[in-house]
C-alpha cells in the first residue's frame, strides 16, 4: 500500500483502544484516524476518515461491533475489519463470519500479533489467530474427512490444495511461503485464484470451505 496504513479502532474501553493506540502509532506505516466507543460511532468515524483498516469490538453499547461490521461493508468501497474478541465469545466468531469480517484477534494477543493483524489486512492478507481456527474447525469440520478432493475444490490444482490446507490452518501469505519455501508474491498468486475459482470472497470463508467439506480436518487443518 502506498503511504500509512489508516486505523480506527473501536472499543468501549478507554484503556484498551489506548493501548492500542500507542502500540500501533509506534510502527512508522501505521497512523491511527480515529477512535470509536459505540458501534454507531464507529460507523460514522468510518465515513468521516475512511479508514484502511477497524479494530472492532465485539460488544458496545447503541449498536454492537457485528452490526456496525455489517452496515460498513454494505457501503462501496469498505475497509477490511478485523474483530476483536475473546476466549469465550465462541458464538460471536460465527456472527462475525456472516457479517463478513476478514479477521480476528484476540484482545489480549501480544503487541507483535497485532501489528502482524493490521498489516496483514491491509494487504488482504488477512489473519485468523490459531486458536479461533481451532473453534472453527470444531464448529465447521465435516464429521468424516471426504473421500479425494471435494466436488466444491475440483477446479483447484495441486498446488493450490496445498496453499489452501496452510491457509485452514491460519497461516499468513509469508508463513505459506516459508512452508512451500516459494516467494510471497507467489503465494498471493494463488490465494488470489483459490478465492476466485472456489468464489468465495476472503480466507475466512476459505477456511470455513476446508473444514465443511473435510478437506481440512483435524488430522491435518
């Protein structure tokens, strides 16, 4: 992306979108526009200094993260969302799928992991946190693994399948590379044409697809 990545975070926690606010501010190509602490405000700041990236909430007060979620990405050209949540917001991470959040992170992953998380969602490269793929697994995987590839990921090629395996798995574009040991740009290469042929809109959805059709599972996602 061309110049700094733009922030918005909502919370209703003064401390926490504090927090947030010094450790993002502290990297040279993250600038932080603007904060929220109602669902509603986080929409209208949104309007106001369109962000490339939210930091959303889950519960606010006027309107919840997943709503605000909502009406945002209804509007064109909508920032990437990422949902901050917690270990025992299972339930939420589901609505957020639907929603159509990218990512998410968990309020009190360390400093690294949240810089990583707003990178990588600017990029399009979302990141889902390993233990909210685990969830998702246990939500979404199919009872049995699939005998051969399933019918849904017919049009992939073989490399794609194993790309599409590392992504259920919640690894970033540059972890995928390290794995394969391939460029990065190859990698965004056939992230970009697994989403396209399997049409689905984001990795989230990606991983969600894997573990539905036992193409993931817990032998191997």
């Amino acid at each position: 992306m061309a110049g700094k990545i733009r922030v918005l975070i909502a919370d209703d926690q003064t401390l926490v979108r504090t927090g947030f606010r010094v450790i993002l501010e502290a990297e040279d190509d993250i600038e932080v526009v603007a904060e929220a602490d109602t669902g509603a405000e986080a929409i209208r700041q949104a309007q106001l200094t369109t962000p490339d990236v939210i930091l959303m909430d889950i519960r606010m007060p006027e309107l919840d993260g997943l709503a605000a979620t909502e009406q945002i990405l209804r509007q064109p050209g909508p920032p990437t969302i990422v949902v901050l949540t917690t270990f025992d917001q299972n339930e939420y991470v589901y609505r957020a799928l639907h929603a159509g959040a990218a990512g998410f992170l968990l309020k009190d992953a360390p400093s690294s992991r949240l810089i990583a998380a707003v990178r990588a969602a600017a990029t399009g490269d979302s990141l889902i946190e390993p233990s909210i793929t685990r969830r998702l697994l246990e939500r979404f995987a199919a009872p049995a693994p699939a005998a051969g590839a399933p019918a849904e990921l017919a049009a992939l090629t073989d490399r794609e399948r194993d790309v599409l395996r590392l992504i259920a798995r919640g690894l970033s574009n540059a972890e995928i590379a390290a794995e394969l040991v391939v460029a990065e740009t190859t990698v965004k290469t056939h992230v970009a044409r697994i989403l396209t042929k399997l049409g689905i809109r984001d990795r989230v959805q990606a991983v969600v697809l894997a573990y539905q059709t036992g193409f993931a599972t817990r032998d191997n996602g």
